[in-house]
C-alpha cells in the first residue's frame, strides 16, 4: 500500500539476487518502496537489510535483478548519479573537521558556490538544532548530537531518497525516543522517501508507513503496521510482530476441524481450519486477547510462572516455561496475582489463527 502522499514508485527491486561466497545476502528480493513514503526494512542481524541498501545505493552491484528508482534502471548506474544518501549505523563523520565542515564537505565536493555552502550550512544546522554546535568537533558532542551531524551530512545534499542503516542503535533509550520524533519531523517536512533499516521493532512499527519483514534475504511479508499485527502470513512474521509477542501454541486438529487440542487444553473456534484431523497445527493468539475468567466458562487454566511489571500493565506468564503462555493485564488487576497461583483463562474464540 503506497504512502497517502506519493504518487509512484521511487524504489523497485525486482528478483535481486547477491552472494559471498556460498552466502547468499539477497535471494531474489522484491519490493517496492512509494514516492515520499518512510518505509522500513526490519529482521534480526544477517538478514539482508544493510546489503539492500547498499544496492539501492549503488555500493554494491548485484548478481542478478534489477533496481529502479523513479522508474529508472540504476542496477549498475555510478553512485553520484542515483540522488541518494546514506547514514551509517557509525555516524562516519571526520573527526578532524568541525560540525560546520562536516556539513560543508559533500557540497565542495559537488563544486557548490561557496555563499550556497554557507547558506544552506547555517540552514541545515537551525533546523536540527545544531546552530550552536558548528564550532565543535564531533568528539566533544553527545551521541544524539554526532547523529544529527550525520544525518544534516546527508540531508544538506538535498537527496530524493535517504537511506538510513540502524542509525539509532548506538543511542540510549531516550535519545531513540527524541531522533524518532526527529526523524518523522524531518520527513513530514521534506516529503523525500526514506528507506530505514532496523532490527527493533519498536522503531519498525512506530516509524514506518509500511514495513518490509525480512527473513534470509527475502521479504516474508510486507504491509502497514496493522496489517502485519492483525494478518501475519506465517509464524516466523507473527513470532516477529507485536509486544508482547503472540503466544505460539502446537496443537492437533480435532475430527470435526475447529476444535484444537494443545498442552493447556482445548480451544473452541468459530471457524474449521485448513487441516486434517489429527494434523499438528500452531495456534497464534495474542496476549491481549486473553482474560482471567470466571472458573465455569474458563478454556483452561495454568499457573504462574513469571510477572513482568511494565508500568500501567504486567505481561503474566503461565505454564510449566516462562514463555509458554502470555497474557497482558492491567496492572491493577496484576497485583492480586501472585506466583503459582492457578489462573482459569478464557480466550476470545474469534482471535486464535491457526
């Protein structure tokens, strides 16, 4: 689903495909990314994402596939024609040249005039803050501050696509939370595409206006953030998407099809599943989708392993291992709860998939 505000395909990876060696970074990968959309490629480490961008920007050629940015075949095109920029997860900024420098370089690069390099200098550093920085040096600044240089670095370039790798990564909890927000500011007020690798979910789902799953150098799914939490394809994106993550249950099908048998007993749905019975099938059901329940109309009942305190909600773990059974209660009612109480569970007969 494009972005509301674009109007065509900025990025196009059609079956690009990149090995070293007997290791394959890429295996046939196909997305598309909309013109102004923030879109983000998520997955754990080796996945692909950073070799992906490193393609889109032409700093790695692939072996087989094509790439197309407005619609134009880049696959083996220079970097400097391409109107793209990256920000590494490092920063990569000089420490020898101070922040007013660091902004100036790429444009003395491009033979830019220099009141144009002062202009859009001074422009770069009000507008993420950095106007009282431009004297230092990048080792006397903060860690949220060396990546505002990093980013200003690229953005001064003015690119139609910026690519960003696990940039927050080395930040602490709180600058994260401050350069999403900057990071969202800064595209709401550009429109340009952002394209954002990252393995922390939380960034994925509250950054990006669709979301590329990545899982050995594929795409497993992509979508909207609530697409992928209401309709994950396959147990490795439902296992990926959702905090806390859904509960995955095995269970056997039943011989009328839509009851399941698991471990912590059997569960009613509303619906016969895709199966046989006797067929071990897995269950996913979230754990805000589970309720304690009066005893007489429980599906099951488990006792407490494990409370994690989150502020205003405890996510409650049942069952003989800590992460077999979530469920997610308001912490008022958590309270009462103590471990190795036997909780009876009663789950919304619609939200189990199977």
């Amino acid at each position: 689903m494009p972005s509301p505000h674009s109007s065509g395909s900025a990025v196009n990876l059609e079956g690009v495909s990149k090995a070293y060696g007997r290791i394959k970074a890429r295996n046939g990968l196909t997305f598309n990314v909309g013109e102004g959309q923030f879109f983000v490629l998520f997955g754990p480490s080796s996945v692909g994402k950073t070799t992906t961008l490193r393609t889109i920007s032409g700093l790695v050629i692939p072996d087989e596939g094509r790439v197309a940015l407005h619609g134009l075949d880049v696959t083996r095109a220079p970097i400097n024609s391409r109107g793209v920029s990256m920000v590494f997860q490092s920063f990569a900024l000089y420490p020898h040249l101070t922040v007013y420098e660091n902004f100036a370089y790429p444009l003395r690069e491009a033979k830019i005039a220099r009141p144009e390099i002062d202009k859009r200098v001074k422009e770069t550093a009000e507008m993420l803050r950095l106007a009282h920085r431009l004297d230092r040096k990048p080792n006397t600044l903060s860690g949220g501050e060396q990546q505002r240089v990093a980013l200003g670095r690229s953005l001064i370039r003015r690119p139609q696509i910026l690519l960003l790798d696990e940039p927050l990564t080395n930040l602490d909890a709180k600058l994260r939370h401050d350069m999403r927000a900057e990071l969202k500011r800064l595209h709401r007020q550009f429109g340009m595409t952002i394209i954002y690798a990252t393995p922390d979910e939380l960034e994925a789902l509250s950054m990006g206006e669709e979301i590329a799953v990545m899982r050995d150098g594929r795409v497993a799914q992509k979508g909207t953030p609530d697409e992928l939490y209401e309709a994950p394809a396959d147990v490795y994106v439902a296992s990926k998407i959702g905090a806390p993550h859904m509960n995955l249950i095995e269970a056997t099908v039943t011989e009328n099809g839509n009851v399941l048998k698991t471990g912590f007993g059997s569960f009613d749905l509303d619906r016969k599943v895709a199966a046989r019975a006797g067929d071990k099938v897995v269950m996913g059901v979230r754990p805000s989708d589970l309720e304690i329940a009066p005893t007489k109309s429980a599906d099951l009942s488990a006792s407490v392993q494990l409370l994690e305190p989150l502020g205003d909600v405890t996510i409650v773990s049942l069952g003989e291992k800590a992460d077999n059974l979530r469920i997610l209660l308001p912490e008022s009612r958590a309270s009462e709860i103590k471990l190795g109480d036997k909780l009876p569970i009663k789950v919304d007969a619609r939200t189990p998939t199977a």
